[in-house]
C-alpha cells in the first residue's frame, strides 16, 4: 500500500525551513522524500495535504486511573496523601468491564492527538488484582494495528505494610505473578510509598530480580520530593543496575525514572556526578510537569515548585529526559488533557524558554526520545528519512518544531504504518455577521 503525503513541510531540516516536500510511505516505511513541490492532485484519496510533522508517544501513562475525578470524592485538601486515598477508594471498584471502556477512552483520545505508542502503566495489588492488567491486555490487542501499547506492571502500592515488616504482602506475591505473564513489557514501582528508607530500597530489589528473570524494561516513579534533605535513591538505582551488569545482561531494555524532582535541587556538580554515573547505562528521565507542577510544593516553605528541567537537562548534561502526560482526570493531575504537544507548550512557560533550539528538545522528549526510552522502534533524529517506520502525524498549520511547540494546531492527521488512522479538521460554523456586540453568557 502507497500513501503519498504532499505538500508538507519537514521543519526540521534546518536548511531550508520552509520547503514544501512530498513523502511517499510503502509497506509502513517511508519510501521516498522529493523536495520541492508536486504535481500530484491534492484530493486523491491518497494524499494528505498538509504542512508540519510529528511522531508523539506517551512514554508514561497510567491506563486505569484516568478520568475517574467524576467518581472520586471531592477535593478538599489537594494533597498527595488525599488523592492516594481517593483513588484507592475508587479502585475498590474497578470492574474490568469500567477500565476497559475508560482506557480505551483514553487511547482513542491519545490517537486523535497523534499519539502511536505509548507505556501504560497498570496497577497490581491486593485492592485492584489483575483486573487492570486484564484490561491492559485486552486493549493491547485491540488497538494492536492504531498505537504500540507497552504495558507496565505498576506497584503503587507498597509491598511492606509497616516498618516492623521484614517479608512483603500479597501486594508484592500479585505484583510477581504478574511479571510472569505474557504480553507485558515493564515492571515498576513506587518505592517512596513504603514505610522506611530500608523497604524502598528492597522494593527497588524486588524490581530489579523480576525485570532481569523475565527480560523486562524497568519503570521507577522516584525521588518525588522537593527535600534537600531527603537522600535521592537514583544512586540505589545506578549501583544496582552496575551490579547486575545490565547493560550487557539486558540489552534492548531500558530503565524509565518518572518524577524524579528532587533532581532539581542538585547542583551542578552533583549532576555532572550523576552524567558520570550513568555513563552507558540505558537511563532516560521521565519528566511528568502536570502532576509535579499540581501536586509538589504545596507547604510554604517549599516554594518555588519544581519538575525535571528538560532543556538543560539535555543540554548541559548530555542525559536522555522525556517528558509525558502521566495522569488524565484523576486527583494526581486534575487537569490537562492527553495532548503531548500542550505538555510542550507547558514546558515552555515552566522552563521559561521558546528558544528555536529549546523547542526542538522539547518536541524531542515526546516524541523520539519517548519512543526510545519505552523500546519502541523509530528514526534516528527528527528530520524523517528513507526507511523510517511511517508513524507520522501532520499538525496542519504548523510550519516549524518552534511553531508547534509554543502553539501547536489541533487540527491533525496521523498515519500508523503507511494508513491514515485518524483526521480532525475544524468546522468554523461562525459566522461572523450574526454576532451582536456585547458578552456571549
Ligand atoms: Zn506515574
């Protein structure tokens, strides 16, 4: 199958900005880029029309815990302890049949937005069990031929209940039955949740024992704090990974680390301590700014907020940061949508840059570089080649990565192996004679 896309610019080739191209896809790889404009008609059913491109990935969502705020309790406080107490309450009760119909909610949202891969994070406990894990998997197939759904046994809950505990719950027995099955591609966990410094790090252990047993990538949410005392455990994480040798053990398999603010309080020096840590070891950041910016913070003292610094991150340290949504419509992150490119331009207000460079860092981080940290295939840099896999969004109206960035187009058209899968124009339906002068109520 052919599909020619005319008339598109490839902004990132920095020579000449504004050429307008035609890409030909065949057999879901990109088969031939012609510079300069084409003569082929612009209304065969073959040929999308359109100016900018983008390859988006959520590279951490969390599949069964969105677009529950309807169903939680309301608000009261806002803090981190309330909204882990308001979702537990919630995921008492999951159906499979409710995070089925709302993960695939989510994934049909993400695909209008161009998304066509993605980590989803499902959880494993003793409150929730498989069911989000069975979900997961049905939905993995289901969008099997739309999105690359990479799915994450996630343990937010602790695996050790009190801090006399010295043998972990049935949270950790479910959480490694569920390492074992077919189908899932990651192990993680949220080691800040358990009761002692001594359990987070044996959490961290377990992780580690169960993605090397079952050749998994592994996904920490880690450092979640804003505590210049509080010792970060990326060190913990770093000498594990030296010790068992993962990087000739484990090739192909990465390590996400989510969060991770307390990052932004190291000072230079501790991060190029860090630069050095990681050296080869397959390592990438995971930027969430919806939830830190939301959730982090709140006391006083505290201020100002913090989450990862993509851009410097990248620039000054040479280290892999991606940046994701994390969570939609629940009490974590009440607000934002599944956008990856709103995610950008947030970034740009956070880190206080639309620099043209800047901007390219930050496309980057939802896309390729998001791509890579969850294992998923896609082209060396931004500007597409011949070869590439034809997962391709056009953001109709866009005419640069800059222009994307700080204000990027709803109007998109996303292509999944060589097919269109999804279009959305806008209908202007005002009309601009029947407007009277005054306030719209
Ligand atoms: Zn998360």
């Amino acid at each position: 199958m052919t599909l020619v896309i005319n008339n598109v610019s490839l902004p990132s080739r920095k020579d000449n900005k504004q050429q307008l191209c035609t890409v030909i896809c065949k057999d879901s790889q990109i088969d031939e880029i012609i510079y300069g404009p084409s003569d082929l008609p612009i209304d065969s059913p073959d040929v999308v029309n359109g100016n900018g491109d983008a390859r988006l990935c959520h590279s951490h969502v969390h599949l069964d815990k969105c677009n529950i705020l309807d169903e939680c309790d309301e608000l009261v406080s806002g803090s981190f302890q309330e909204a882990l107490e308001l979702t537990s309450k919630v995921k008492a009760s999951y159906t499979y049949e409710s995070l089925v119909s709302r993960g695939r909610h989510l994934i049909v949202e993400s695909i209008k937005y161009g998304v066509t891969a993605m980590r989803a994070h499902v959880e494993v406990d003793r409150t929730v069990q498989f069911k989000g894990l069975d979900a997961g998997l049905r939905l993995k197939e289901e969008f099997k031929d739309l999105c690359d759904i990479g799915l994450a046994v996630f343990a937010q809950d602790p695996f050790f209940i009190s801090p006399s505990d010295t043998e972990p719950s049935d949270n950790y027995i479910l959480f490694q039955k569920a390492a074992g099955r077919q189908g899932i591609s990651a192990v993680g966990s949220a080691p800040y949740v358990e009761p002692s410094t001594l359990h987070a790090r044996r959490n961290i252990d377990y992780v580690f024992e169960l993605a090397l047993e079952n050749r998994l990538h592994i996904d920490f949410h880690l450092d979640y704090n804003l505590d210049p005392n509080a010792s970060p455990m990326i060190h913990y994480v770093i000498d594990l990974a030296r010790k068992s040798r993962w990087t000739e053990r484990m090739k192909g398999k990465h390590i996400t680390i989510g969060h991770a603010p307390r990052l932004c309080l190291f000072t230079p020096e501790e991060f190029k301590q860090l630069q050095d840590a990681i050296d080869d070891l397959p390592i990438t950041f995971v930027g969430l700014p919806q939830t830190d910016m939301y959730m982090l913070g709140r006391e006083e003292h505290i201020k100002p907020r913090g989450t990862l610094h993509v851009p410097n991150m990248v620039k000054k340290y040479g280290l892999n940061v991606a940046m994701s949504i994390n969570n939609i419509g629940n009490a974590f992150t009440p607000q934002g949508s599944a956008d990856p490119l709103a995610l950008c331009a947030f970034g740009v207000a956070i880190f206080q840059t639309g620099l043209p460079n800047d901007c390219e860092i930050l496309f980057d981080s939802v896309s390729n570089t998001s791509k890579r940290a969850v294992g998923v295939r896609c082209g060396e840099s931004l500007v597409i080649r011949k070869g590439d896999p034809a997962d391709l969004i056009i953001v109709h109206g866009n005419n640069s990565i800059q222009s994307l960035v700080l204000s990027p187009s709803f109007e998109r058209t996303v292509i999944k192996n060589g097919r269109v899968i999804s279009s959305r124009r806008i209908i202007d339906v005002i009309d601009p004679t029947s407007f009277l002068l005054g306030h719209l109520m």
